[in-house]
C-alpha cells in the first residue's frame, strides 16, 4: 500500500508518499518534500501569510513527489492530511487540498493527528519499541507513553510550548528565522559561556515556560542599552546575547529532561524517543542521553528530515490506521486547531 500525506499545520508545507510492503518489513519513504514559510527577522509567521504560502505551494510539492517517488494515480491507496493540533488557517489550506486530491484521484481521505504523525514516524525510523515520547516542538510540549491503544499524556507545559519559548526569544533578538529560529538560537547557544540563573518551573511532571521567557527577555532588553554586553554583578561576567541563548537553553533543557526521567522512573521505560522540531537540538539529545545513560537506557532521535513537520509522517501514521479499517468521510473531513494526542485510538498496536 502506498499513501500520500499532507502536512501544513504550521509555517511547513511537507508532502510525502511512503510505501508499506503487503508482507510486512520497514516502511519505504519514497518521497519526503519540504517547503518552509520564512517571515522576516523579528517576527512570526501569521496564519494568513502562512495559509497563502502553503495554497501557493501544494499542488507543485504534490506534482514533485510523485515524480520523485515514480508512481502513478492508480498507485496511491489513499490521501492522509493533518486533521490537527495546529494553525487554523493552513490547516484548512493543507485539508482543503486533501479533499480535492481525494475527489479528483477517487481515493479515500485520512485525518491524522499531527503528534500520532511524529511518534509513529519516530518510531518507525529509529526502531524504539515501547519508550516514553518527549514530543517538544513550536506548538506542543508534552511527555507520552503507550497504554490501552492510547498515548497517554503524562507531562505537559502548562503555557507555552518550549518550542514557542525559543522562537519568541529569537523574535526578541531580532535574529532571521531561516532556516528556523530556534536553529539559530542553537548556534548562538554554543558560543555562551556564563549560565546565568533563570526561573525553573516544574511542577511534577508538567512545566512552565513563560516565567523563563519573561525574564530573559528583560535581560536582552539591558543588551539594547550596550551591544557590548553588560556586567553581572554576581559574578562580575560580561554577558552577552550569546550567554543569554545558552543560558535559555540549558534551563528549559534541564527541565525537560526532569520530567522525562520521572516519566521513565513512573512507567518503567528505559527507552526515550525525541520526536518534534525541538528534538533536533543536538544539545537537547546530548543531555537526554546523559540522563538515559545513568538509568542505564537509551535515546532515540531522528535528523530535521523527520524532526522538523514533514509529510511522510502524516502518510505513515494514516496508512498504519487505513489498514485497520479507518477512513474520514468527506463530510467529516474538517481540521480543528485542538486535537489531543490521546483522543486517537491506536489501534494498530497491540
């Protein structure tokens, strides 16, 4: 079986075609195709903007990956799209597309959960079986396990989403959002040198990050007054921009692998699996792994190929529920911006 997925719940378009081979065995990517909405240094990306980007964009991405992976019409099973979480207007943009290729081809639709689309390609590529998901991206920050045919949600931000946290303080910085502004806070991170002490809320296995953003952000407003940076008087340290992203970093990490671990220790999981556009943060996997290394576990990621939003995610997790029976009716084929992780019936596992 062969299906096709829409993804464009945030500012990347992606289209992927992924193949399931009729006796089993790993899943082949034939395509994975990627198109990001970048708006200009210091500010977001509107849901307007982005919705246009992706309508202008998704019938040639449909055309390349289907070139790209050398199948025809007749080929595809079915047309899975992002149902939701995420931005309502390119979710209608990216939905409204799926329902086209559907009417246009006569092939069946199916919605996916975005998160359900992050896990399962997580798991499909790196081959963890059962380990406890830390899924951190713009949108969404949360702390998932498996049970009962659901992904239970054990830990979450209680605010913002880390991901939200450090593309706002880019926007802060003014810094460019190409390729991704939290890629850019990543490469000024490695630069710091002096950690200075930010608020740290976490509250069981749940966290809090607009406290953090808050106060870096008055911080930076102090590096307005001089470039140069300014003396802490604590340690009598220059700080820089550069300190300021490291020291946001490390804070919000350390956080995150917190209620990782407890989530582990509360399951009995000596697995971890890194899926969202946060988890390409080599920093990020680096204090993971030292954290699974002490419990003598492991950690999972992947590359941006499949970190960052992208089609073949949403065309892996539709198809593994097309082949239980699932579809989405063409009436029932909306998208919604609020659609928990644990609202899915995995019933593709056991």
């Amino acid at each position: 079986m062969i299906a096709l997925g829409l993804e464009g719940s945030a500012n990347k378009l992606g289209v992927g075609l992924i193949l399931h081979p009729p006796k089993g065995g790993p899943a082949q990517i034939l395509a994975n195709i990627r198109h990001t909405f970048i708006s200009p240094p210091g500010e977001g990306f509107l849901p307007k903007d982005t919705a246009k980007h992706h309508r202008t964009w998704v019938v040639r991405l449909v055309e390349q990956a289907m070139k790209e992976a050398k199948v025809s019409v007749e080929d595809v099973s079915c047309i899975c799209y992002t149902k939701g979480p995420g931005m309502g207007a390119p979710l209608q943009s990216v939905a409204v597309a799926a329902r086209m290729l559907s009417l246009l081809w006569e092939k069946e639709l199916v919605g996916v959960n975005h998160c359900v689309g992050h896990i399962e390609m997580g798991r499909e590529i790196t081959g963890a079986q059962n380990p406890v998901v830390l899924y951190v991206s713009g949108g969404n920050t949360q702390v998932i396990a498996y049970a009962s045919q659901r992904y239970r949600i054990f830990g979450e931000a209680l605010d913002i989403a880390v991901g939200n946290c450090l593309d706002r303080f880019a926007r802060t910085l003014n810094i460019s959002n190409d390729p991704a502004p939290g890629y850019n806070i990543e490469q000024m991170a490695k630069k710091g040198k002096n950690l200075l002490e930010l608020p740290y809320a976490v509250k069981g296995m749940d966290c809090s990050f607009s406290g953090i953003l808050a106060t870096v952000d008055s911080l930076a407003a102090k590096l307005e007054q001089d470039t140069t940076g300014y003396l802490d008087e604590s340690t009598g340290e220059i700080i820089t921009h550069e300190d300021l992203c490291f020291s946001l970093q490390e804070t919000v990490f350390a956080m995150l692998v917190e209620i990782t671990e407890r989530a582990m220790a509360h399951v009995g999981s000596s697995q971890v699996l890194i899926v969202g556009g946060v988890g390409c943060n080599e920093r990020l996997q680096e204090m993971m792994g030292m954290m699974a290394s002490d419990r003598g576990g492991s950690v999972f990621a992947t590359d941006e190929r499949f970190c960052i939003d992208n089609g073949i995610m949403i065309a892996h997790a539709g198809l593994l529920a097309y082949r239980t029976g699932f579809t989405t009716s063409l009436e029932e084929s909306t998208c919604t911006q609020r659609f928990r992780t644990d609202e899915v019936l995995v019933k593709w596992r056991d």
